[in-house]
C-alpha cells in the first residue's frame, strides 16, 4: 500500500480547492456575461456557430435598413405621381373649357397663365428628390432630370447651327418627339420613332435668317404646313433619358427597382404638349377644334402616370411582403443566436450555489484533515 503523507493531502487538496475556484470563476463569469463562453478556447463548436448565427443577423438588420431606404424612395415617388396626375387632370379641365368658343381671347390667355403654372409645378414634380436623390433620373441620382431653361427655344435660331448642334435639338409635336436627322439644303429635318418627318425650312443662313415654311409628313407622305406655335424646340437633355434603373438589395441575391424611369411619365413629349398648349391658348387664332385636339393627348398622359404608378404600387406589395419575412427573419436569427451563446440563468445561479456548498465542504474537510502545526499552538 502506497503511504500516503501529510504533503500529499496538502497537495491534493491545494489542487481541489483550486480546481472549486476555477469551476466558481467560470459560473461567475456566465452570471455576470450571461453569455455561456468568454473565450472561444472554451467551446469552439459554439464559437463557430455564433459567428455563423452573428452574420446572419446583421445581414438581416441591413436588409431591414434597405427595406426602410425602398419604402422611403417609393413612397415619395407614389405621392409625385398622384399630385402630377391631379394637375394633369386639372390641365384637362381647363383645356375642356377653353376649348367653349364662347370664351373670349382674354379668358384664354388667363387660362395659359394657370397652364403655365401647372407647367413649372410638374417640372418640380419631376425633380423630386428622396435623401438628396433625384427619383425620376433613372441611374443617375445626382443630375436634375428636367432643366425647364432648355425649352421653348426659338426655333428661328436653327439657321446658323452646323449639324453637330442640330442633334442637340429635337422638336414636339402632338404627343410625339423629332429628332434631328439631317440638313437639305436650307431645310433641317427631324424624325420621330415611326417615321413621320418635320422640316424646317429658312430663307437663309446667317442670323438674321427666319422660318420660311415648317412641313410634317407622316408615314403615308401626307403633308401638313405648320406654323411656328404649333411645335416647341428644346435641347435633347432638357429632360433626362436616363433608362438606368437603381437597385436595393431586400434579400440575398433580390434585387429590388425602385426607381421610375423618366421617359415613362416625365419626358419630352409631356413637357412639349404642355407648351404648346400655353402656346394655342395664347394664339388668337386658335379655336375650340384645335383646343380640343389636345385633350386625347393630355388623357394619354394621365393614363401614363396612372399605369406607373400601378407599377410602383405592385413593386410596393412586392416590398411589403420581403418586410414582413425580415422581420420573421429577424426574430429566427436572434433566438437561434440566443441559444447558442445565452446562458442558462436560472441553471447558472442553481449550479453557483452548489458550487459554493462544494467549496465549502472542501474547505472544511481539508481543514480537518491537514495536521495542526506549531502556528496553531502558538495562537
């Protein structure tokens, strides 16, 4: 039998009772933490899985951030249409009355000056801006998409221009828009999508040159003599052709566009009806036939404005419904995340007072065990 001194039960039980501090220490910890691990060395596999379950939850939270940005950015886009679609229909109106020839030159020229409002209210619809971003420019958020500077321009000033301006130009004309296409002669001719033509022709090519004739043919090679107040002239980048669409991440690998895209809603061919229309309520000459001429293009409009903003609405449901998974998300990610590192609470505090009725017990039985020394005697 191995002999057993009074050193060895020192020993052994220095060791136990260091041993009992650890194992306090540790409960102490998960108390004071209420985490289960301080250092990874203590459970890897919990480490490892709280930096999985981590991820996942901050992924979500950006996702949730995203989904606030879409939500801000569609609804500011929801409120410009509907209040552009309430002026159009107002433009509507007004033109339905003007379009009475019992009202006199003066009354239409008033009705002109409440169109020519309403004009400078959808130029400012259309550069709307949602966290000092413009929403109707396509990709490009940082450029105003409509410069209202650039329409109406004198179309007499074409004469001195050589070609390379002339494709700066492009002309409006009953819901359509002409580009530039080519120069013969003294002639400048423009041409829209289907085909249709516009010529513009000068007595000359100095400054002082003026508009000799202006003749739309269209694709049947009708043509028809215009007058200067019957077209508008503007720049090609008064308004924004951007077609870039402006993509939020809402899940992983969902892709969302949230913008709406100017040449649905706020192009060229708009801008130029609504300017010739101040311009026909201006001209003396103009009677009700031709006012009325421009209700069907004004209701095409408005149906234009009302299917975007179909389109953003069943974007928005779509939008609505990623929400409420993140959110579902969220609460799944946290309490995965929960159990893996949470501690026990009630169980830590259980085992911390057994722990403490275990060290005590050591402490005593060691006391009891260990032999009294000269230092006892000497008390």
């Amino acid at each position: 039998m191995m002999r057993v001194t009074q050193s060895m039960l020192a020993h052994n039980s220095l060791r136990h009772l260091s041993q009992s501090y650890d194992h306090l220490g540790k409960l102490q910890d998960q108390l004071s933490t209420g985490k289960k691990i301080s250092r990874a060395s203590e459970a890897p596999v919990v480490a490892m899985n709280g930096m999985r379950y981590r991820t996942q939850t901050v992924e979500v939270e950006q996702f949730q951030r995203n989904s606030s940005e879409v939500f801000n950015w569609m609804e500011s886009t929801d409120e410009a249409l509907d209040k552009s679609t309430q002026a159009l229909q107002r433009v509507r109106e007004l033109t339905t009355q003007a379009a009475n020839d019992s009202y006199e030159e003066g009354q239409r020229s008033n009705i002109a000056k409440e169109v020519s409002q309403l004009f400078e209210h959808l130029v400012s619809m259309a550069n709307t801006k949602s966290n000092n971003k413009y929403i109707f420019n396509g990709s490009n958020t940082t450029r105003v998409p409509v410069n209202d500077d650039y329409f109406q321009l004198d179309p007499d000033g074409l004469s001195t221009l050589d070609e390379q301006e002339l494709l700066k130009h492009q002309i409006a004309y009953e819901g359509s828009v002409y580009q530039f296409s080519e120069t013969d002669g003294n002639t400048a001719v423009f041409e829209n999508g289907n085909g249709e033509t516009m010529g513009l022709t000068y007595d000359g090519t100095n400054e002082d040159s003026q508009i000799e004739s202006i003749t739309h043919s269209n694709t049947e090679e009708v043509e028809d003599n215009l007058e200067k107040n019957d077209i508008v002239l503007s720049r090609n980048d008064a308004v924004s052709t951007n077609t870039g669409d402006v993509e939020i991440e809402l899940l992983k690998g969902v892709n969302i566009p949230v913008n709406s895209k100017p040449q649905n809603v706020f192009n060229s061919a708009l801008f130029g009806d609504m300017k010739r229309l101040e311009q026909a309520l201006e001209d003396p000459d103009s009677d009700g036939k031709v006012l009325t001429e421009f209700i069907d293009m004004i209701d095409t409009h408005i149906d234009s404005m009302v299917n975007e903003r179909a389109e953003i609405g069943a974007r928005l449901n779509r939008v609505e419904m990623i929400d409420d998974r993140l959110s579902n998300q969220e609460v799944i990610a946290e309490r995965i995340l929960s159990d893996n590192e949470d501690a026990d609470m009630e169980k830590v505090m259980i085992d911390l007072m057994s722990q403490e009725n275990v060290h005590r017990a050591a402490l005593g039985a060691g006391a009891r065990i260990i032999q009294p020394t000269l230092m006892d005697f000497l008390r």
